[in-house]
C-alpha cells in the first residue's frame, strides 16, 4: 500500500511527464477523488502551455476520476491497465468520459 505522501507525489510526477505537446485545445480541469487511508482530493489543470496541480476540490472540474487512491497509483505506474480498471469498476468517471481517454497518453 501507497502512503498519502506517495500518493500526493504522484501528481507532481504526472505533471514533470506532461506531454503539452499533445494538449493543444483541451484545457480542462480534472479532479481526483481517492478514496482509502492513502486517499484524498486532487486536481490537475490541463492548458496549452502545460499542466498544474494542487489538493482539494478544484473549481468546475470537466471530469472527475473516483478510485481507491492504491488502485489510482498502480494505473499511474503502469501496472494496472487503465482500460481494464475502468471496465472492473476500480475507477469511475463523471463528466466528460472524452477526456478520460486523453488523458493517459498526456501524462505517460
């Protein structure tokens, strides 16, 4: 198991592997509810020109990702298949579904 530290590193992590060349036109926040000890709330702002993140609630999220935040780290570092953890349960989307499938090759 992930600790909340971890867990809150992973978003820094993300936003280092930002491929803004691949973000043209999406600026988009999305939030990270992570459930769990481990777990908290999250957001990642997508723009043209990069990304930024922070905790807590975002303001007008256009997606919102829900999983246990162990679930949510295993995705991140590619041991977990996102497709598959989608299809399982493990993690559910709200809202705009569309940026759900952007989103990973952003951030890989």
């Amino acid at each position: 198991m992930a600790s909340r530290e971890e867990i809150a590193g992973l978003f820094p992590t993300m936003v280092s592997k930002f491929d803004a060349s691949k973000s043209q036109g999406i600026n988009s926040t999305i939030q990270f509810d992570l459930s769990g000890d481990n777990g908290g709330l999250y957001w990642l702002r997508i723009a043209d020109d990069g990304a930024t993140y922070g905790e807590g609630q975002a303001e007008s999220p256009k997606m919102t990702l829900k999983a246990n935040a162990d679930d949510f780290a295993g995705i991140i570092s590619g041991k977990t298949n996102p497709m598959q953890a989608f299809m399982t349960g493990k993690i559910k989307i709200q809202g705009d579904t569309n940026l759900a499938l952007k989103l990973m090759p952003l951030i890989s």
